[in-house]
C-alpha cells in the first residue's frame, strides 16, 4: 500500500486509516456547518485487501465525486481528522455496485474510521442524508427522480452486525450466555446446599434467580433454533421493558429475603396451606417455562418478541399447543410469573404480579390481534371463538 498520502491542510496529520484517530483525541472545536463540508484533499489505498476493509458504509451506483453527506443534526463519533466529508476512487463492486469510502462531519465531531481498526463504526442516520452533487442532479430530469436518499436505507457490507456492540454481536451471545448459565449452575447449587444443610426457607431466592437465568436463556435458544434471522442480543429479553422489569424481579427477591430474614416462622398462607401452595407455585414455574418454550418452537419464525406491524410470510399456527390455548406463550409467562411468587411465598408481590401481567397481555393481545384480523380476515376471529386464551377476564 502506498504512505504517499497527503497530509490534511488542517491539522498536519496524514488521514490514513491507520494514522486517523484514537479514541483518545476528539475535534471539538465549533466550526460552520458550511465549512464542516468543505472536502480536504484525500488520497485512498487502491489496494483491494483493503478496501475491504475500510469501507463503511457501501454506496453503490454514486461516483466518489458526485457523494456528499448533509448534516442537520449532531451525531457521535471522535478524532481529530480534518473538518467535513471525504470520498476515494472506488475499488471493484460489492453486491451492485462500486464501493465507496466516505467519512461524515457531524458539526462538532469528525468521523472517518477504518472497519479493520474500529470493526463497530457507528453513524447517527436519523438527520443525514445523501446527496448526488449539481451536476448530477441536473442530469437528472426524469419525472418522480429524488436525489436525496437517506444514509439508513444504503445497503452495508455483510457481517457488521455480528461484531461487538451489533444487534447479533458474537461477544455480546457469548458473554449474555456465559453469565446467564453459570448463574444457574450457582444457583441450583445454593438451592441444593441449603435445603440439605439448614432449615432455612431462603432456598427460594436462588430458585428464583435460577428460574429467572433459565427463562432468558431459553428465549435465546428457542428463537436461534427456529427463527434464526432474529436471534440477536435483544432475543435474550434481559432488558425487555426497562426498568420495570427489573423492579419487580427486585421487589419479589427483597419481599421474600425481609420475610423470611425477620419471621421465619411465620407462615403467610391461610389455613396452613403453604405447603400446597408451595407446590401449586413449583408447578405452575415448570409448566409455564415447559408451555412457552413448546410454543416458541412451534410457531417458528411466526412468533416475535416484538409485535408485528407487517406479516409477510406470516401464517396462521391452529394446530398443536396452539388448537388449545391461544397465545400459549403469553398464557405460559402470565402463569410462570404468578407461579414465581407462590414459591416465593410473596402475597404482597403476587397481587402487584397479577395486576400487572394481566393489563400488559390484555393490552398487547388487543393490539395484536388487530394485525391478525386484518391479515387473516374471517380465519383469525373463526380460530379466536374456538381457542381461549386461558387468562382470566382476557377473552
């Protein structure tokens, strides 16, 4: 590769990718939007290697002269690279089109990173655009043409996604699932230690963390196994309702730790029945995990964590689990939830668990099905009069 790059009339420094930035200096001096977009001189390898890999985004059918970005809002990025927008010779053809290197001004700050050496490069989309130059867009005088195309709709280079920090980050799978199962290996052991060792009732705070550790994984594993596209970080479901969800995973485990630690002998169940609760809870945890996983796998790519707008390529599943219970994944964690507390022996955290699971399904199963109605026409309410949801009040 050539080093006969010139350097920049702003700072002196040579704009190779591998003499760019660091994370360590940032440009943060104000300058005029107008001369934020003023382009410096630039010289790019035309060595294919690596053009592969500093190019980001990929920009086909534009010519690296007709390429300038608009910015109408601030972004994020650092370096101390000169101010405003930069484009190279094209090197070969990815998918439809030549490849182009680009780097964006984001008024304050500067970006133009090297794939290879910042493999998460990230550019605030939702005010920039780009644009083909005058010339060109007097070329164009085709009726209905737009030379105006946002950044977000360009296609990029295949696998970004996978890297740290991505919606599919390898890291981040890996770190999610090593965590989530040594927490339940830790669990099942305090579980197993105390109940043998003590007669202590706080055996079912592990348990709960453990059921909890399992939950999450298996939201993972189900959707990797048969709906793969979607199988990415948010599939674990760990931050899934922020923060409400850890609120009331939190105030189940301090109801039950203060309970216990202050009345240990005390018993909330009436009439002596905690014993049968106990098993009553023990069973609904099992049978609602055993229920939502079952129906995960199922509906197969049919089912999302994210309730969908757009169903193409969705069908309608009647048969198996779901010919007896409508929405069985959401009858499961309604009933695992409740069944959570019960073996918590949590009577204040059991009322506020109902309440709420009961208005979130009840909303999200109204909304749904509106899509599904639409979609299916007379099939979907014909499938609804036969198959309950099996949550009470919930038709």
């Amino acid at each position: 590769m050539s080093d006969t790059v010139p350097p920049s009339p702003s700072s002196g420094k040579p704009t190779r990718p591998e003499d760019d930035i660091s994370d360590e200096d940032a440009c943060v001096e104000d300058a005029p939007l107008e001369e934020a977009l003023v382009p410096p001189p630039l010289s790019l390898t035309h060595d294919l290697e690596e053009a592969e890999d500093f190019v980001t985004p990929m920009l086909p059918n534009f010519p690296p002269k007709d390429i300038k970005l608009e910015v109408n809002g601030n972004g994020s990025g650092n370096g101390n690279s000169p101010k405003g927008w930069a484009s190279g010779t094209a090197f070969g053809d990815w998918g439809e089109g030549p490849m182009t290197p680009i780097s964006a001004s984001f008024g304050k700050r500067h970006v133009r990173r090297s794939s290879r050496q910042y493999p998460n490069m990230v550019i605030d989309t939702t005010k920039t655009k780009l644009h083909h130059s005058p010339a060109q867009n007097a070329a164009e005088k085709e009726p209905g043409a737009n030379p105006t195309l946002p950044l977000s709709a360009l296609p990029r280079p295949p696998g970004l996604e996978y890297n740290p920090g991505g919606k599919k980050s390898l890291e981040g799978i890996a770190v999610r699932a090593f965590c989530l199962g040594n927490a339940l290996s830790l669990c099942l052991s305090l579980v197993i230690a105390i109940l043998t060792l003590t007669s202590s009732a706080l055996w079912r705070v592990p348990f709960f963390v453990g059921a909890l550790a399992l939950f999450h994984f298996l939201e993972f594993w189900t959707t990797a196994r048969r709906n793969t596209k979607e199988a990415g970080v948010k599939a674990f479901l760990l931050t899934a309702n922020w923060p409400h969800y850890a609120i009331a995973h939190s105030s189940a485990m301090l109801e039950c730790l203060v309970t216990n630690v202050l009345w240990p002998h005390r018993t909330w169940a009436p009439l002596y029945t905690s014993p049968i609760l106990l098993l009553l809870g023990l069973l609904l945890t099992f049978m609602g995990q055993f229920i939502r996983t079952a129906a995960m796998l199922q509906a197969g790519s049919n089912f999302n964590h994210i309730v969908q707008t757009r169903l193409d390529g969705h069908e309608l599943v009647t048969t198996g689990i779901y010919s007896v219970i409508r929405h069985p994944a959401y009858f499961a964690f309604f009933w695992w939830g409740l069944g959570t507390q019960l073996v918590l022996g949590n009577p204040i955290c059991f009322v506020g668990y109902a309440a709420v699971l009961w208005r979130f399904f009840s909303i999200r199963i109204r909304e749904e099905e509106l899509w599904l109605v639409n979609k299916y026409k007379e099939d979907y309410p014909e499938y609804k009069k036969r198959t309950p949801t099996r949550i009470p009040f919930i038709a």
